[in-house]
C-alpha cells in the first residue's frame, strides 16, 4: 500500500485577502466547466483513497487515509456550494460518480 504523505507548505495566509486561482477560474465565463472539473478529480481522489483503504492499511496509515478522506469530502461539499460564473439562482452542480462521504473500510490490525 502506497503511504500518504501529510507534509505540505503554504504560501496564502487561510484569512488571505487575496483571490485564489481557483476563485478567480470560478469567477470566468469558464466557471462552470472548473468546478465540474474540480468535481471530477475529487471524486477521483476519494476513489482512489477508499480503494487503498479498503486494500488494508495499518492503524497509523488508516487514520491518515480516513482524515484524507474527510479533508476531499469537505473539498466537494465547498466547490458543489461555491457560486460559478453561468449559475442560475437555485441551479447546483450534479457531481459524476460517488460522493467521497459515506465510504466503509476497516483498518489492518
């Protein structure tokens, strides 16, 4: 089983003022097509985080991976709300495949 790996940097302060690439790519006439896309690789990720917990994980690597996996479904759950250039009032994404919340695993004693 691969590791996940926990260490990262920050280069924006969280209470950044400033506009995420993100934000701003939501914020295009492309918004939409980023956020259905953003979507897309979270899922993926979420799939790929239950596929390696579900093969075994010891206790240390299933806590990570189960952290991971709350991190990725927050993630959506964020994108799905954020408004995109294009919305209509009442109009949410549908996202393709599983939502990441709700997997079932167990952990390698």
């Amino acid at each position: 089983m691969t590791s996940f790996r926990t260490d990262h940097t920050t280069t924006t302060p969280p209470n950044s003022a400033a506009r995420t690439e993100l934000e701003a790519g939501l914020a295009s006439p492309q918004g939409g097509l980023i956020r259905a896309a953003g979507l897309v690789r979270l899922h993926a990720l979420a799939a790929n985080i239950d596929t390696q917990l579900n093969i075994g994980a010891n206790r240390s690597d299933y806590e990570i991976g189960r952290a991971l996996a709350r991190a990725v479904t927050a993630a959506s759950e964020i994108l799905e709300r954020h408004p995109a250039a294009g919305d209509t009032p009442g109009s949410l994404p549908t996202p393709a495949g599983p939502h990441p919340s709700g997997s079932s695993f167990t952990a390698k004693r």
